[in-house]
C-alpha cells in the first residue's frame, strides 16, 4: 500500500499528479468501490477506513468533481494500467511531419518530375510538404518571375494536394505549404 505521494517522470512529462490516501484533504468525497459500484458521498476519512480495511489505496481520480470522486483500488496496478493505455493511444495515432523539397530557380523539367513524385511519396504518407525556392546571387533579381515554379508544382499536385500556404518570400527564398487532400 502506498502511503507516499509518488511522481514519476517517464520521457519528460509528469504521469502522476494524483492525490493518494492521506493526501487527500477534502472535507466530503464521492467514493467508488474497488469493484466500480458507487458507495456514495463520504468524508475522506471514512472513505480511507474503508480503503484500509479492504488493504488498498484511496486514490482521487476526478479532483475537479463536486464534490471530488476517489477510487479505492491497488495504486500501482492502476498506474501500470493508466500507462498502458497512455502508450496504446501513442501508438495509434500518426504525427504529421513536414517534409521539405528544395528547388532552384534554374530546374530542368525532369529534375522537376522528380521532385514533385519525391512530394506525391511525402503525401501519401500523410505529411505535410514545405516546398522552397532557393535564390542565389544574380538570382535574386529574378524572383518574381520564378514563381511559376512553386504554381507549376502545385498545378502538378492538385490531385493529391491543397496549398495550405501560398507562396510567399522569406529572405533568399520563396516557400509553399502543400497539404494531402482528405
């Protein structure tokens, strides 16, 4: 039984704030049994008798409740529990990266198909694709005419693609956000 107030730290985040036993300083708490039916609104120390007498921990699940609801049940197996489930959502879901494809203003249009095929892959994974115009030198001056580049790619992807961004210049370079259709 624990009797301490226990936090641990697993990958820089916090997994257990909870309040636990004698931690618990609420004047009237709801209480739900260890075999989940509820067993009504107690004081905490009436509701820590009976945690006690069953030999497990009074743990506080909703504190933002009225008034707050605790739990009796075996701390570390519900832990364990909470962090299974923590790890089960992880790996569902899918982090959306954004990849990025670099252009010059001087590309040949095969090079071109490559590129756009490279961000078609990227797509289809379901990443997001930052394509960027880099400038360099006497380039420079020439940036306003070499925006039919970023429309050309974004022309070639329309099947496959929405622009999230427009193009827009950034310092030596012109940038676009493309994003999959759904």
């Amino acid at each position: 039984m624990f009797t301490v107030f226990v936090l641990c730290l697993m990958e820089g985040k916090k997994i257990s704030d909870l309040f636990i036993n004698e931690q618990i300083r609420d004047k009237e708490v709801r209480v739900i049994g260890a075999d989940g039916e509820q067993l009504g609104i107690m004081s905490s120390k009436e509701a820590q008798a009976l945690a006690d007498e069953a030999g497990l921990d009074l743990v506080k699940i909703a504190p933002t409740a009225k008034p707050p609801v605790c739990k009796i049940v075996d701390y570390g197996k519900y832990k364990y529990d909470q962090m299974r489930k923590e790890k089960e959502a992880k790996k569902k879901q899918h982090v959306v990266e954004v990849k990025e494809i670099r252009l010059s203003p001087n590309i040949d249009t095969n090079d071109l198909n490559t590129k756009v095929n490279s961000a078609r892959k990227f797509l289809s994974k379901g990443d997001r694709v930052k394509v960027t115009l880099r400038f360099r030198g006497r380039e420079m001056a020439h940036m306003a005419s070499s925006k039919h580049i970023l429309d050309d790619v974004a022309a070639a992807l329309e099947d496959v693609a929405t622009v999230e961004k427009a193009p827009k210049v950034e310092g030596r370079s012109m940038t676009m956000f493309l994003a999959g259709k759904k």
